[in-house]
C-alpha cells in the first residue's frame, strides 16, 4: 500500500493496466536515430494490441501524417493512459509531462556533452546544457526508467533514478536491405579503397580525426584511396567551415562530402566501402556501427561513450587518437584478407542476438512492468553524506591529491569517495560502491580512454550528474579539474561546497567565486593529514550549518 | 600500436598487432612530416568567448534591460530617474515583449558577423599553412637541384632578347621579398 501513495502523487494516478501506451518527443525526425526507436516502438505497441500514438513539439514534414501535438497530450491523457518519454536533447516538454495523468517512463538516448559544442555553436551548448537540467527534472514524475545502453544507465543512475535499466535499441534490419544506387556505386568502384564514415557533422563526431586519419592512410598505405562522408555539411556553420578548411590544409586528395544521401546512396556507399571509420567523441548507442557490421564492412571506431559497448568486442576499437597508428588499422584490414574476413564474421555473430524477434521479446519483457502498472519498489532516500570527487584517485592513488581525498574521507563517517575509471571495458556497468580499505569509492565510466602520456583524467558525464544531484557536503579535490568547472555552478542551492587545488594548478576563476572562503591550497610537501583535517572540520561544520 | 590499445575479441588484440607488424614500415621522414602537419593543423579549442571586436555588441545585444540615464539637474533630476526607474521595474514584462524579436535579430546578427569572422579566420590560417607548405617545397627543390656549371648555362640569345633562363631557384621571388 505505501507504493499506491506515492503512485497516485506526483507521479500519476495509478491503474493496473492500460490500453493506450503513447510516446513523447521533442522532435519526430526522418531518418535519425531517435525517430526510427519511436516509429518501431510505436508500432511494436500497436502490435500488441495497445492504441499508440506519436506526441511532439516538432516534426520534419515528412512526418506530419504520424505525429501529434504535444500539447494535446495532457488535455488527451488520462488515468488509464501511459506515457514513455524519449529524451536526448533539450524539450521543454517537462512542464507537459508534470500536468499529465497517467503513469510515465523515460526512454533515455543520451544527451551530447556541452563542452563539444561550447566555442563553436553556444545555442546548442546551451540546449545540451539545458537537456541535463530536463533529465534530473524529470525523475520526480517518471516511475521506470531505461536508457539503450549501459553507458546512457549509468548516468541515469546518477542522476538518482532507481532501477534504471537497458532497454534494447532496436534496428531495422530489412531498411538496409536498399538495392545500391549503381551510378554512385560504379563511380566509387574504381580501384580506389574508399573509407566510409556516416553521420552528423558535428563536433561530436570528431570529422577532423577522420580526416587526419585517412591522410596518414592515404599518404603512408594507400595512395589509391577515397573518404566517403555521407552526413550534411555546410559552410554555414563554424564546425563545417573548419572541417572543410582542415581538408585544404591536411590536403588529401579524394575526399568526397556526399552530404545527406538516400537509402540507394547510402547503399552503395557500403557496397563499396574498404572499411568503417568512427573517431567520434560520444554516442549513446551508435547504429551507424551496426548498420556496417550488417553489411560487412570492417569497423574501426575510436573507444570513446557507449561505443565500446555498441561494438560489443566485434570490430576494432582502438583506445587511441593517433592518426598514424589507426591509419595503420585501416591498411592491415585492407591488405590482411585473412584478419578481414574474422572481423567481418565476428561483426556478423556480434549481430545476432540484435534480431527483429529477440529485440522485441525482450523489450516486452522489459516494458512489461510499466505496461502493467507495477511500480518498482521505492526506499525512501535519506540525505546524502560527504561526497570527496577525487577523478585522479584510480588513476594515482599514491599522489598528493589522491592522499589527501583519501584522509578526508576517512575522518567523515558517512563519506564517499567518487573517481574516474582508468579503463574503458566492452560494457560499461552503472556505479556501485566498492570499498577501498574501508572506504566507499564509487567508479564512474570516463567519456572517452584516457590518453597514453597525459595526467589529465578524462571527462564523465556521469561524474558530473552526480555531482549535481548531491544533497550532502561536497569537496573537489582538485577543484581545478573539469567537473569542478563543470558543476560547482550548477549544485543544489543549500549544498556546502569546498575545493582543494595543487599549487601547479590553480582553479579558474568562476570556481573561486563560487567556494569563496572553502577553497584550500596543496602545496608541495605539505602535510596531507593536517590539511585533510582542516578540510574535514570545514565540511563537517557547513553540513551541520545545513542539517539545522 | 600496443594490444592494451586495442578492444577486438576475435581476431584478438594481439593478433591485430602482429598483423599489424607485417605491414611495410612507412618512412620515418614521411610519419615526421605528417605529424608535423598534423600538429600545425591542431587548432587548441577555443573558449567560449567571442571575438574582441563583437564584444562591445555582445554586451548591448539585450536591449530589454537598462538603466535610466542620469540626470545633471539637481532637484528634478534624480525624481526623473526614479520615476524611470520605476516605470521600468513595472512595465519590465511588457518591455520585454515589445522588444522580444529585436533581441532575437541582434543575437542572430551577432552569431552571422561571429560567423563571418571565424570564416576568414579559418581562411588566414589556411593559407598561411599552404604557403608554407609551397615554400618549404620550394627549397626541398632547390636542394634536390644539382649545382649549375657555366658549361650547363643555356645558350645566350641575340642582344637586346630576354635570355628567358630561369632565377635560380634559390633566391626565388618569393622569399626575396
């Protein structure tokens, strides 16, 4: 009984089992990831006998005749109704959602990191800024939540919603199975070995990387080579004028920006494609992987997000940026018939457990607890403890920094520590408390692999979700690293902050404004556990400040 | 490459780097130059700042807020400013309105003049690197050149013709400049 009042309050008035299971999205587009998931969701739904409908803010026209208004949606819903609400970038839609009846669940895709964008488009630095903002918004009026890969979990996990799960990405196997558009197709079978890359060009996708890798390519392996680009690119925006600029400075020769392609183009690309080449920065799934490993291209794709897992050990992933060294790879899958021909048949096996029937057992499976009003039981959630973010403690345990995070929260009861994994694995796991001698360390997944020589610990947006979602003391350690930058802003307004930095490495400006008196200075040789003491009296004495 | 670099079950990591050895050695010279090429073209991200020069813009493209001018007179004045100042502070929202799509055709005009700027930053840069990229070639030539003998020196044509011999390459136009 204690979860039919917290159903029926702000989370929508409960009922059994509903008939109508609608869908929610900021923008129903033609041919995008996102939009493809709600089409087959949507008529997966119908398929098992539910009247399901596609609601949104915006749709290309082509979409016109599948889409409703959003703001019908409240007026249309009811308690009987279910809502899942897709999310990737900023909606808007949070107010929506807050005054529909109904039960509702977010289908999470991931959202792009601001940094990408930040310098070269702020609107859409903003907007990613603002769609991290709408995800922790909405765990207050969502029961179930599912993101389509483990990496995308974890955030959610971070970001303090229970239970999230991986729900299946579902790919249309049979929209690839476009006969090749033959003029293209005869135009880049010449002889020339074409390296192909699909998507977006936007500074996500690191379209400068691909460029840099196929001039080594061309210029070291293979001077009969072309790139295929299929994605749009104009000269009107910042990013693609750099990009086509760096083509004119790198100098390459048969470098081909098709720009947006159909499906028989698309097909011949493929058909004529030597190999698959992905350096992006970030993907919360990646079909693009998975529609070359379907048509047998081997796929070299750079470890970074949910790529690793998307791959799933098929393929290559390279945890390196070195142009030359995955040039390399490129050459080897080439020449190397032998080693070609097992990455194609272990791309093609990674494929299998991705079929049409099994994706939708299991997202049936996985749904049908929402689909049958069964909310997941909910403890109550205390206030948070000390939180010591330490992204460098996995990476040097033994320096200062990691020393003294360590003593801090060994004189806090209740704290825990938050670092950065040093490895990326195949398939990233939601963070779980480890204990560390006794203290609690919590491991979250980087962005990307960290780099050979650098100290620097590389970004995670995960990290940096939790951070925000903190309630308890907080102390950066060091407050010079980037989720200090990234979050000391955004923290819950009532949230003691605190930052030590090294003297090599002094926080910027906005970080001292923002921990003004609660910022303290390692200084070479100092001694850790006097200053962690210090440290821990401050924080100890701001969370009572708090508490009362 | 090192297999810890690698994620690849089958074939294995391991197997990709011995493969990956099989392959003929590139000139070291050539990787050289290509990371050269590679760093020159490496571009640090820039920060979210504007350029200096729409700064001035940047800071008055929001005209739906500002404060009342002052006034010089001495009784009237500062009653005048308050009596703006608080038809400002009731009135904000419906100023707010009306100027509404003049903010949006600043900021856009200010992302397009940004825009521009970026375009023929990208354009210097570009053809800095390019004619550095001739120059250097240029002198690989001239090394590459053997020594001219007077018995090699073309016929000399009838007085009062240009000879048409070529400078020497080394001291070309260009770098005599």
């Amino acid at each position: 009984m204690a979860n039919v009042s917290l159903w029926n309050s702000k989370r929508g008035t409960a009922s059994p089992s509903v008939g109508r299971v609608h869908q929610l999205v900021a923008r129903l587009a033609w041919g995008d990831a996102v939009g493809n998931q709600v089409r087959y969701l949507r008529d997966l739904l119908r398929g098992w006998g539910f009247a399901s409908e596609i609601y949104a803010d915006q749709w290309d026209e082509s979409c016109r005749d599948q889409v409703r208004p959003a703001h019908d949606y409240p007026r249309e819903a009811d308690a009987d109704s279910a809502l899942l609400i897709h999310h990737s970038f900023e909606s808007r839609l949070v107010p929506i959602v807050a005054r529909s009846k109904g039960r509702k669940a977010l289908l999470y895709h991931n959202v792009t990191p601001a940094r990408f964008f930040e310098g070269s488009d702020r609107h859409v630095a903003r907007g990613c800024t603002v769609a991290r903002e709408e995800l922790r918004a909405l765990r207050d009026h969502v029961t179930h939540a599912w993101a389509y890969s483990h990496f995308s979990a974890e955030e959610l996990t971070a970001a303090g919603y229970r239970d999230a799960s991986v729900l299946p990405f579902a790919v249309d196997w049979n929209a690839f199975n476009v006969p090749a558009d033959p003029a293209l197709r005869a135009q880049m079978e010449d002889g020339c070995a074409n390296i192909l890359f699909v998507g977006r060009t936007v500074p996500s996708k690191r379209l400068e990387d691909v460029l840099r890798v196929f001039t080594a390519y061309q210029r070291l392996y293979q001077p009969r080579s072309r790139l295929l680009v299929a994605g749009t690119l104009s000269n009107s925006a910042p990013y693609d004028a750099s990009v086509l600029a760096l083509r004119e400075q790198l100098g390459p020769e048969r470098v081909v920006f098709l720009g947006r392609v159909d499906s028989a183009q698309l097909s011949a690309c493929f058909a004529s494609a030597t190999a698959y080449l992905s350096m992006s920065r970030h993907e919360g799934f990646g079909v693009p992987l998975l529609e070359a490993m379907y048509r047998g291209v081997p796929v070299v794709a750079y470890g970074a997000a949910a790529v690793p897992e998307t791959m799933g050990g098929a393929g290559v992933t390279t945890l390196t940026d070195d142009p030359v060294e995955v040039a390399g790879l490129l050459a080897v899958l080439e020449r190397d018939a032998a080693l070609r021909a097992r990455v194609v048949d272990a791309q093609r096996e990674r494929l299998a457990p991705l079929d049409q029937e099994t994706v939708a057992r299991r997202v049936r499976e996985a749904l049908t607890p929402f689909l049958e009003g069964r909310a997941p039981a909910r403890e109550k959630r205390g206030p948070d403890g000390p939180t010591v973010v330490c992204p460098g403690f996995e990476t040097a345990p033994d320096a200062p920094m990691s020393r003294l995070a360590r003593a801090v929260v060994d004189r806090l009861p209740g704290a825990r520590l938050w670092t950065v994994r040093r490895q990326v694995m195949p398939l990233q796991l939601a963070p779980k408390e480890a204990r560390s001698d006794g203290a609690a360390v919590w491991h979250f997944t980087p962005d990307e692999p960290a780099s050979r020589e650098g100290q620097d610990v590389p970004p995670s947006s995960s990290l940096e979700t939790a951070v925000c979602c903190a309630t308890g003391p907080v102390l950066f350690a060091g407050a010079d690293e980037e989720v200090a930058r990234r979050t000391v802003t955004r923290l819950h307004s009532r949230t003691v902050a605190g930052g030590v930095w090294e003297t090599r490495r002094a926080p910027d400006e906005g970080v001292r404004l923002a921990l003004g008196a609660r910022l303290w200075e390692l200084s070479p040789g100092a001694d850790v556990d006097a200053l962690a003491t210090d440290v821990a009296q401050a924080l100890e004495a701001g969370g009572r400040t708090h508490a009362r | 490459m090192r297999a810890e670099d690698l994620i690849s079950t089958r074939p294995t990591a391991e197997e990709i780097t011995e493969s990956l050895r099989q392959l003929p050695t590139p000139r070291p010279d050539a990787v050289d130059a290509l990371r050269q090429r590679f760093a020159a073209t490496h571009e640090k991200p820039s920060a979210a700042s504007w350029p200096p020069f729409l700064e001035g813009a940047r800071i008055k493209r929001d005209a739906r807020y500002a404060d009342a001018p002052s006034s010089h007179r001495p009784v009237v004045g500062p009653a005048l400013v308050m009596a703006k100042r608080a038809f400002r502070l009731a009135f904000q929202p419906f100023i707010n309105e009306a100027l509404r799509r003049q903010v949006e055709f600043n900021e856009a005009i200010l992302d397009a003049l940004a825009l521009i700027h970026e375009h023929q930053r990208v354009h210097a840069r570009t053809q800095t690197l390019w004619r550095q990229e001739v120059e250097k070639r240029l002198e690989q030539l001239d090394a590459q050149m053997p020594p001219k003998t007077p018995e090699a020196e073309p016929p000399t044509k009838p007085s009062g013709e240009d000879t048409g011999a070529e400078p020497a390459r080394g001291k070309s136009r260009r770098r005599g400049r």
